[in-house]
C-alpha cells in the first residue's frame, strides 16, 4: 500500500563523522557521505541522474560557491546539480527539491545530500547571516536570539533552565554510542546548569556546536523502489515560511513555519494513504539548534499543547534514569526524539543536518542503526527549520 | 498544440532597472520585479503557491542567507521558498526548479526570481567564489580565467580582439532604447579595443558590469495558462555541470556543460513535441559575461561549428553597420543574440541575470518588449552559465 502511494523511497544513506575535520575539504565531506550512500544503495555513480546539494555559508566560511561544479569534477560527472540554502534547514530543502525532481517524472534516482564546513574563518560572526539586519545592527549573535525566545517560553509557560538542561543531557546519552557524533561524552544536569553562559539562560551546554560534516541519500522513484533492500518512503512532506525578524511574529515562544510545515506535510500524505497524525509518529529527529528548540518542537508539532513541553521532558527524564534513552510521555503518545543526540550532541554542520537527520532514521527504520534506538518505527518524522524559524521543512518517512 | 504538451506556461514578468542602485535593498530588489509580474500575470499574491529564487554571493556582499524568510515576511506569506545558487547561472536554476515544482504536480502557480546587490562590499575579490581553489591560489580573478579562454580561443581558431569588440559594440546598439539596461552609452569597437586592460586581451569594454537588480516570472501549470493573456511556453529545458577547474576540461575554447545543457533542452522538447532543432531558434538570449561568452556560445549551442564564431561576428556586424539590431547569418539560419543588451550592457546582476533573459525573451516574444526587436520569434532559446562554464542552463520557450 504504502509502496504504490508514497512519492518517493529512499534506498541508501551515508554520512562522515561530525566534528572538527581540520584535515577535510568542503566538498570531500559530501563526497565521502555520497559514496557512502551509493555503497549502501548497491549502485553506480553513473546511475545517478541529478544532485541537491544543502549548505549554508560555504561562500563566507571556505571562499567558495558554486559547489555543483566541484561536485561533478570530483565525480567526473556531467548531470545537473543544484545547490540550495536556508541556513539551518538547507538539508531539509535539498530532501524535498529531490522529491520533486522524481515526483516530476525527470529524474529515477537522484543523491540529496548536505555539506558544512564549519571549522575554519569565523563561524560565529559568518552564523549571523541567519538573521536580519536589523537583529544585527543590535548586536545579536544567533545565540542571543535563542536566549530571547528562551527568556519569553518562561516567562509565559514557567519552563526552567533544569527542563532545558534535561534536554540537553538526554541528547549526549543518545549520542554514547553513536560512532559519527561530534559529542559522546556524558553530561548531568548539574553539570550543564554549571556551564559558562553563552548568552543567559543559555549556557555552553544547552547550544548546538560549530561542526564539520557530510551526509547523504539516495533517493529513488517509488516505481524502483521494489528493486532495493528495505526501502524506507517519503510519503508526504511540508515547507513553511515565517518571518526572518522575531521582532515581526506575534509570540516568539513558538515557530508558526513548524506548525504550517507538519500540517502540509501530513496533507500531502493523507490526501493518497489512510488518514494519520502526529499520534502514529514514534521516532523523530527534531531540531534541537538550543536546548529551547526541542521543547519548542515537541509543541509546534503538535505533541502536546503550547507550553507543556517543558513538564513533559522534565517527568520523562526522570522516569527514564539510568535507561539508554529517554523516551518522551506526551499526550499524543510515546515518542523518542533524536536517537543518535541530535543536533546538540551528533553535531550541527549546518548544511549536513537535515540529512543526517533522514540518515538517523532510516538506519533505525531499517534496523541497521549502529547504535539501535529501543522503539520499532513504521513511521517517523523529522523536522528540521532555518535561523529562528524563517523556515521549517518536516518530511515524513513510512515502511510497509 | 504546445499548449498541451508544454511543462509549464510565463504569464507574467517584471524586472526592475539594473545598475548601482546604491539605495535599495536586496529584498526590496526582488520584491519590486515580483511585485511588478504578479501585476502583469493579473494574479494576487495570495494566488503563488511557492517561489524560487536565485542569487549568488548575498552571504559575502550583504552579510544575508536565509532570503525566503526575508521574502516572507516582507510579502507577508507563510508559502515554500527555496533559494538555489550556481554562481552566475543561479537565476536559471530557479526558472528550472520552478518548472519542477510545476511538473511534479505540487504547485499551480510559482514565482522564479533572482536578485543580486553587488555595488557593496568587494565584489571582484567576492566574485572569486565561482573560481576554484586551485585557480584562486594562483592569483585568478574571475576576468583573468577568461583571459585564458579567451587567449585559447585566438590561438585554435584565429579569433580576432576586433571580433570581440563587434560583440560589446553589438550589445550596446542593442540596450539603446532599454529602460532597466544598466549602460544604454553606445560605444565602438574602435573605443573598445582602446579600452584599458582588465586581464589582457580583455578590455574593460569586453566585460559585463557590476550591477543591482531583480528579475521575477510567474510560471503556471499549463492547464492553467489559457486563463492567461498571451502565455509563453516553457517546452524544455536542460542543465549540465563540468569540472570547476579550468585546468581539468580537455578543451578549454567550449563548455561543455552548454553542450549538454542544449541537447538536454531539445531532447525534453522533442519527447512530446514535433521534432525541432537549434535551426528553429531564431532569437536568444545568450550568457555574454565576457564578449568571448558569446562566440562560445554561438559555438556550443550549435548554431555553427567550433572556431567560426568570430568571422560570423565580423561579417554580421559588417553587414548591419547602421542598423538597430546585428542579426547573426549562422549556419543554422538568421538569430538575433541578446536583444535587450545582455549581460554586457543591460548588466549583470549575477543570481538576477537567468530571470532577467527569460523577461526580455517573454516582452519579445509578446510584443510587449518597449524596445521591440525586428524578429517575430515562435520559439527561443535562454543560455545561462555559471562560473567558468561548470554549470549550463538552456531553457526553450514557445508561442502558439
């Protein structure tokens, strides 16, 4: 059922390991994660019939544009490949521009894939072309931003810097055993309160950090999926839009384009599969840029209503001490989010991680995962959105 | 006929004028051309289903990722917006996404727009980013690897600086009477040749400029483009990468990926249509970055063989002397390149440039242009490169 009506299958993923790769090029780190994925998809280069590349700021970080072209040099190949961005979610655009290509009849078998390379000039001060002039022009670093949204989700919701903590600490234990996570280090709660702030509430611990990073998948017409071992689908996805300014939305404790993007995603599904919500949805990657954001997602997605996240993480974590993971109680129903430590612990290479996020889970959909999750999935979710929410893009993967 | 078999249908363009607009913003660039299409495609803005849009370097010269959400909140809509970038070609890539977006049945009506603000910061060290590393640490601007093509292309086929001259002398007559043409000065090839040196044997004449500007289509679904006044078909397009390093091409007088891109375009027509072939073409818009562009073009388009470019220049040019319009007597039949200046004197907003070929193709074609060319065209043709040739795009256009 699922096979005839998804609008796309993925059939092999690959991804580098995150962290500070001072000895990789830009376009060597989605080469390798490229080549990783044809590996694992058991075809050719030459089958391939076009590329969407994501990555943010290669342009600032490493003097370089047009990555295309270095691509088909590298692989001696001549097919269109397109490059996309949106800051953080530019992975999570490529995903989707690849769905369309096949949903357009014009390619079989296309590579999306994500690339940053983060370690080099200065990432920070480059990270600010995330936000607006006018955030700029007041001194705001991306931190800052997230800190602001942090004050205001507690003030109104009464959410607390242990909750985030929480988050925090549960990420790098999902991260233990993770072979490609920037971060495998255990941290309490204790510890991370104790972090120097970045900017307050904000510490060290609750941000995602500056990595470096590939990944990449091979994605496929759902007419050849049948040709593949274990084909995971993409059976819907949604984008949204929001403002680039916080200052311009009406309550910067939520992300609307989140809200706008799970509801188009699970409309383009229910529109050709039997209806599902969010309540079928046990596994999902979700971006956890600050600490903040995760509970920001659990809530926008529709897990549990606006400012109930904070509670809910909190009585999970403590329900789940001394277990592997920490799955979380909501009143949509049991979910575990970011099994191999999200973006706070796997790494943020900004490029990369919309992909490495469809790469988590098709590895855990698949049982191939490395470092396997306690929950079986048919069907998981990840959400992956650009600067403060000026984009969000969530996609839906399902096997039968 | 067309109608029925096209991928999709323009019914509305606009652009704003290019040059140093030292006053207006990115955003604001891209809104006025948009905002100027919905007005001529007789839409609302709450009719665009998603947007596209091209720009190359806004990270380097305006500090500015993430545009969508800048879009977003400056239209007030929460729809997709992706941004695609391949250096000077980046405005072609968002027309061809676009028609994906059409094609893949997602959206009925989109907008493909492109921006560039480049009269800020350095843009000629910037611009640097379209070369490859290996060509940057030998000291190569983006002119200097023209320099070498050009050289080449002398050398092989005894193509003259005369020749060259005859192109930006050509493509000035052509902008005399275009309003948003960033130089609309009539020149010489005599003044030309006595240009000073920008990377010998290019003058500063045989350069496209560094230019602002904004450029937008709105592209529909082609069952919908009978609701339309004078809809202009999009019957094929097709995009094709080579190496990014010079130094890697077997050939360094072609570019490939133009080679692919036009054999791509045609093959997609002539899948659905009555066979047709580059003899049919008989206005273009062709990629004149550097006057050598356009012999390159002429050449890897296939309107002639490799090397005859440059006498069929010289001939043409002599044959209009004193005429609007150079029409170039190929060995494919009479085109007319470049009708409302090119890249070299209607200017060269890098991520604008794609978009701004398709408008001056869709005004021609309508008989809407205010500088009207003295060809009646049923079906042209758009080129548009990026960097040094590692991306190509060719876009075929018809009318009824």
């Amino acid at each position: 059922m699922i096979e005839e009506k998804a609008y796309a299958a993925i059939v092999g993923v690959g991804q580098t390991r995150f962290g500070e790769l001072f000895d990789r090029s830009l376009t060597g780190l989605v080469l390798e994660a490229g080549l990783t994925a044809i590996k694992n998809a058991k075809i050719k280069r030459d089958d391939i019939d076009a590329m969407f590349v994501g990555s943010f700021i290669p342009a600032i970080l490493n003097n370089q544009g047009l990555i295309g072209a270095k691509l088909a040099e590298e692989l001696g190949v001549d097919i269109p490949i397109y490059r996309c961005e949106s800051a953080c979610s530019s992975g999570g655009d490529a995903i989707t521009l690849a769905v369309q290509g096949v949903m357009a009849g014009l390619y079989d078998i296309v590579v999306a894939g994500g690339v940053e390379k983060m370690a080099e000039g200065d990432p920070v001060n480059a990270l600010k072309a995330a936000a607006s002039e006018t955030e700029r022009v007041h001194g705001n670093t991306f931190t800052s931003l997230y800190a602001q949204i942090t004050r205001r989700h507690m003030h109104l919701y009464g959410t607390t810097r242990e909750q985030l903590a929480m988050v925090a600490s549960k990420n790098h234990r999902h991260a233990k055993d993770n072979p490609y996570a920037h971060f495998r280090n255990q941290v309490t709660p204790e510890q991370i309160l104790k972090g120097s702030f970045v900017a307050e509430p904000l510490t060290l611990f609750d941000c995602s950090p500056i990595s470096d990073g590939g990944a990449a998948a091979i994605i496929v017409s759902p007419k050849l999926a049948k040709n593949f071992k274990d084909p995971v689908y993409i059976t819907g996805f949604g984008k949204g839009s929001a403002s680039l300014n916080l200052a311009a939305r009406k309550n910067i404790a939520e992300i609307p384009s989140t809200k706008i993007a799970v509801k188009r995603a699970f409309e383009m599904r229910n529109k050709r599969l039997p209806k599902k919500t969010i309540s079928d949805i046990n596994l999902a990657e979700v971006h956890d840029c600050f600490t903040i954001e995760e509970l920001l997602a659990m809530e926008d997605l529709g897990f549990c209503k606006k400012g109930e996240a904070g509670k809910i993480v909190e009585k999970s974590f403590k329900k789940h001490e001394g277990d592997s993971h920490v799955i979380y109680h909501t009143p949509k129903g049991d979910v575990l989010f970011n099994p191999g430590g999200g973006l706070k612990a796997a790494g943020h290479p900004v490029g990369a991680t919309g992909i490495r996020q469809l790469v988590e889970l098709v590895d855990q959909m698949r049982g191939t995962s490395g470092h396997p999750a306690p929950v079986k999935s048919k069907m998981a979710l990840s959400h992956n959105i650009g600067g403060t929410g000026g984009n969000a893009v969530v996609t839906l993967y399902e096997v039968e």
